[in-house]
C-alpha cells in the first residue's frame, strides 16, 4: 500500500519557506553537536547535511538552499566548526545536495529508497570533484567515502523514515 505524500517547493516570498529553514537550520545545528560527543563523529556521521536533505525533498530548492548555506555558516559562527578551510567544501555538497534531493522530489513525485541513494551518491562524487578541486588533495577530498559510509547510510534510510513519517504533513 503506497502512502500519500506532500512534497511542497515553496517560493521566496512565502513564510513557510523561511519557517521551515530555520526550523531544518536549528536540527542542522544541534545533530551536529550530538554527533560530536563521538569520536570523528563529524566525519563519520555526516551530521551537516541530515536536515538539508529532508528540507529540499519535502519542501523544494529554495528551503533546502537556504537550509544548506545557513547550517555550516552559523555552525561556524558558534562552534568553529566546520572549520574555515573546510566551509567551502561544506557549502558546495549542501548545495548540491539541496539541488538533486529537490530535483529528484519534483520529477519522481514520491519518497523511495532508489531516489534517496541516487541524491545522496549525486551530492557526494559531484561534491568531492568540487572539494578534489579546491584542496588539490585527491585523499582529502573523498574523506566522506572512506570515513563517511555510516553518514551516508543515516542519511538514506534515516532520511527515508523521517520523510515517510512527515509524508502527510
């Protein structure tokens, strides 16, 4: 039996958008800090980009954009992490990862395990060709692949429980 699902792509100029992006913002700050109560929890979990992969599927581009670029700046502002040198990197997957979790949203019209794998590899080999380029350092730049796995797994089947269980929202 299939689950009817609300995905919404909300515009600039309604309330909601801006609501649902500090509400993503505030989970993309303190998942964070849970996650860095473990040791290399950051790097392994991936907690940054948790919320910002529900924000755009369930709610379009723009409140996953705003999600993406707001979550590792105020991280930075308050906690110093992520770290200066790795904010771009940062900045650029979030950004990848609101465009393919909306795009996939918009043209499969439905929550499924298939789309949620193919955002989050999308995201991540387009991102780590955007961090290989910036770092020069090819080793650095797949860290999320060879640190990142049990974030990655979080974020698909995780993401694919919260946004079932939001679904009718």
């Amino acid at each position: 039996m299939e689950t009817s699902t609300k995905l919404y792509s909300l515009s600039f100029d309604n309330v909601k958008t801006y609501f649902f992006a500090l509400l993503f913002v505030a989970g993309n700050v303190a998942l964070p800090q849970l996650c860095h109560l473990v040791p290399a929890g950051g790097p392994t979990l991936l907690p940054i980009y948790f919320f910002t992969l529900i924000a755009a599927y369930k709610y379009g581009f723009r409140v996953g954009l705003l999600t993406a670029i707001l979550s590792p700046v105020i991280n930075h502002l308050l906690f110093a992490m992520p770290a200066a040198t790795v904010l771009p990197a940062i900045l650029i997957k979030s950004g990848l990862l609101a465009g393919a979790a909306a795009l996939a949203a918009r043209y499969i019209k439905k929550i499924s395990l298939p789309a949620l794998l193919g955002v989050i590899l999308t995201y991540q080999v387009a991102g780590t060709a955007f961090e290989w380029a910036l770092c020069g350092d090819f080793f650095l730049a797949v860290q999320d692949f060879r640190m990142g796995i049990p974030g990655m797994l979080i974020q698909w089947f995780g993401g694919y429980a919260l946004l079932k269980a939001i679904a009718k929202i």
